[in-house]
C-alpha cells in the first residue's frame, strides 16, 4: 500500500502543479507580452498610480482586519465553551457554521438588501435609521464586515476546531482557575497561546476571503479590491490580469510564511 501511494504521490503533484502553474504562466505572459513592443512591465509600474488603486486595497485590508477581529472574539469563546460545557450542541453549531458553503452568495446579498432597503423605510422616526445609514458609509462600510463574518465562519470554525483538537482545554482551563484566575484571564493565559497557530490559520483565511470576495461587494454597490481589479479590467486589461497576478503571489507568499512560522511555532513548543 505504501509503495502505491508513493507511485501515485507524484504524478498527482505534478497534475495539480501544472494545473495551477499553466494558467498562472499564461496570466504573466499575457501582462508582459505586448505585441510590436516585445516584453515589457510596465502593466506592473503602472499598478501603483493608477486611480483607485490605494484607496481599495486600503479599503479591502480595512474590511478585512475589522471583519478577524471580530470573528474571532466571537468565535473562540463559544468554541471554547461549546467544547467544556455543551458537547451535545456542536453538531447543530456544525451545521449552522456550515451554511453559508450552502447558500448561494447572489441569494445572501439579495436577503442583504431586502433588510437594508427595508429598514430606512419603516424605520426612520427610530434612532435604528442612522445605524442603518452608518452600515452603508461608502468610506467603510460596516454591512460588509458584516456579510464577510458570515461567510467565514465555516472557514474560522473549522479551524479553531481543528486548534482545540489538539489541545486539552478542560485541563488547561482548570490549571489556571486553580490557580485563581477568572475565565477570562483563564482563556486569554492558558488557552489562546496554546490556539496560536489555528488563530494564525482562521485569520489567513479570512484575510484571503475579503480580498478575493467580489460578488457582495458588487451588488451592494461598494469598491474594495477585487471589485476594482473588475472595473478596470474592459479599460485597461493588461493592467487588470497584472493586479491579480501580483494579488495572488503576495497571497501565496502569505501562505508560505503562515505554514513556517507555524511550524516553527509547533517546534518550539515541542521542544
């Protein structure tokens, strides 16, 4: 068995490298072949100063640490709780985390919609009518920390769970209020540096969902990144393809340097 496995290991390598790698060659080739000029790279001198540029990324990194940030003070006291007190209710967590991978995201931004249309309407003798104007303030819009909190809650659960796997919580947990410390202090000291690399994982992959995330975005009628990289891209199409390639490969050099500093974090500990 061992020795199939270890024939079948590369072949399979190899297809997915050259299913990644293919289209992402063509993308390059694209931005740096201009026909009558020969190579060029001046789609990618151009990235910085072109409009609209800074403000969407800084706008979509913005998004992006408000929407961690509050994920994850949400998320780890209830997966914490959930598994000291209430074991019973996490396959009904499970499914609940588990159903925005259902529902289509056209769907979920035309429920989004419905409320936000709704609410200065039947509600603007109530002091709810400005929150509803705050959400929607195009310099930082708070609807869509909103919206993207609910799509990466398959994502932050499944790796917090994966974190609290490895660890004994309840031990670690009793250690520290033996000791006299609050729960809270208990979660913040015992439990959280012992969390590290799940924390690091849900936080990575929540950065790479609101910068990728398009179709919410879009249709509420706000400009972070990837809605810029799509207006762009009738205008100006060499540029747009050079933006996405440079995306990806910063987001792949965040990956590489998330699953070192993890497994030097793992190696640490160990030691």
């Amino acid at each position: 068995m061992a020795r199939r496995v270890n024939t079948w290991r590369w072949p399979v390598l190899g297809l997915a490298a050259l299913y990644f790698l293919v289209p992402l060659a063509a993308s390059v080739v694209f931005t740096v072949d201009v026909p009558g000029r020969g190579v060029t790279f001046d789609a990618y001198r151009r990235i910085v100063s072109t409009e609209g540029f800074t403000s969407s990324l800084l706008l979509s990194l913005e998004l992006a640490l408000a929407t961690i940030a509050v994920v994850l003070l949400l998320m780890v006291p209830a997966v914490v709780a959930l598994r000291l007190g209430a074991p019973r209710l996490r396959p009904v967590v499970e499914v609940v985390c588990s159903l925005p991978l259902v529902v289509p995201p056209i769907a979920f931004v035309a429920g989004i919609s419905t409320v936000l249309k709704w609410g200065p309407e039947h509600l603007s003798r109530t002091p709810l009518f400005q929150t509803f104007v705050a959400v929607q303030n195009p310099d930082f819009p708070f609807v869509l920390v909103l919206a993207y909190l609910v799509m990466a809650l398959p994502f932050v659960y499944r790796a917090l769970d994966a974190g609290l796997r490895a660890i004994d919580v309840r031990t670690l947990v009793e250690a520290a209020r033996s000791c006299g410390a609050a729960w809270p202090q208990a979660l913040l000291r015992a439990v959280l540096p012992n969390l590290r690399g799940a924390l690091l994982n849900a936080s990575f992959l929540t950065l790479a969902l609101v910068l990728g995330e398009f179709t919410v975005a879009q249709l509420l009628g706000f400009t972070p990144f990837a809605v810029w990289i799509y207006s762009i891209g009738g205008s100006q199409a060499q540029l747009s393809v050079a933006v996405s390639v440079l995306s990806l490969l910063v987001t792949w050099a965040l990956l590489l340097t998330l699953a070192g500093f993890g497994g030097r974090t793992k190696t640490a500990s160990r030691g």
